[in-house]
C-alpha cells in the first residue's frame, strides 16, 4: 500500500505490527490502524506515560520487521486521538529504508529492583525492560552515575528472576516533580534471559490490552 506524500510511501498491510521508536534504543509495540491520503494511523502504545508527553510536531522513527530484514520510516505526529481506540495520526518525512539495527521491544513495571557494585546496593522498582535494557525509579540518595558498571536482579513475576550486568546510560531526576530518581542500564543478555524478558513483556502487554480493552 501507498501514502501519496513528497514521494511514494510503501506500507504494510494494514493490522501489520508497526514499532515506535521514542526512548532509547527500545521503542514501543504498536500497529497500523489505515492509510488515507499521505497519512497513516497507528494504534497509540499501550505505554499510558507515552502519549501524554508527546505532542503533534514530534519525529521519530517508525519500523515494521518483513522476514529478514527491518523497514524504517522517519515520521512526524500529526494528531493524538482524545478517546478510545487511541490513535495517533502520522505522516512520512522521509522515503522508508532498510535496517539491520537491533531494536528492541519494552515494557512491564512495577517490580521490585536490585542495583548492586561490591559495595553499594540500591533498592528501587521498575518502570520498563527490554532485552536491551531496563529502566527503574530509586527514591533513596546513591551515588550512581551514568558509566558505572551495575548487577541487577529483577522479579519478573511467572517468567522468573533476572540476573543482569550492565552500565548505567543515565541517570536522572524522576519527572513532573515526582521524587526520586530515573536510572537506565543497558547491557547484553544471552538468549536464555532474553526469552524470559520478551516472554514478560509479552505477557504484560496482554494482560494490559485486556485492561484497557473497551467494556462492549
């Protein structure tokens, strides 16, 4: 399928799973809703922080994954719907390409967090994890800084318990006020932990769809 904008845009069929590209080296699990006109729709993520922080104008990228490779789109959020099914309205800004970036899918919070060196450990609970990496609130002082090398223990409810070692990206004071702060860790996981963490993301997103689904 075609949006006829600057230039042909190609597009999946329509219900094809689309991915948005808005934190870092994660995105969001999303899918395409139509086509009309040099616009298309994709569903908003399920992610309910996500939306409100974002606003027409926006660019990011959006990505769908044909076998054997990754299809890209740079676009710009034209609307954000105001009642369900949430959608956001987007355009192309660009002509689609070819990636072979490894993009990850997160979700989940709420966990309880372990961040530990050989002489420090930090209670804290989590916001988001992917197999790349995770995201996690900590509300007591800690002298954690972006490049510190960390091992977290993570509950990820059914899936199991997660050991992971990796370093710190950023970290930050919690937004909008709140107390706290935000600390990100990346790190590499080998297949098995990585199955446990999409296999909890997954689950999560279901049991999200079904929270929110609309009462017929």
């Amino acid at each position: 399928m075609t949006v006829s904008a600057d230039a042909a845009i190609e597009l999946p069929p329509v219900g094809t799973p689309m991915f948005l590209v808005l934190g870092e080296t994660v995105n969001f699990r999303s899918r395409l809703e139509s086509i009309d006109r040099g616009t298309f729709t994709v569903a908003a993520p399920l992610e309910t922080a996500v939306p409100a922080a974002l606003r027409p104008g926006h660019e990011f990228d959006v990505f769908w994954a044909p076998p054997r490779t990754r299809i890209v789109v740079p676009a710009r959020l034209l609307a954000v719907s105001d009642q369900a099914p949430f959608r956001w309205t987007l355009s192309a800004t660009e002509a689609p390409r070819q990636s072979n970036r490894r993009e990850y899918v997160r979700g989940g919070g709420g966990a309880a967090v372990r961040l530990a060196t050989d002489d420090h450990e930090v209670e804290g609970a989590l916001l988001d994890i992917s197999e790349g990496g995770l995201r996690c609130w900590i509300d007591e002082p800690s002298p954690l800084c972006p490049g510190d090398h960390m091992r977290a223990t993570v509950w990820l409810g059914a899936s199991g318990q997660a050991e992971l070692s990796g370093t710190i990206l950023t970290v930050r004071d919690a937004p909008h006020g709140d107390p706290g702060r935000q600390v990100v860790l990346t790190f590499n996981t080998p297949e098995s932990l990585a199955q446990m963490i999409r296999l909890y993301v997954m689950t999560w997103e279901i049991d999200e769809r079904r929270l929110h689904q609309p009462v017929s």
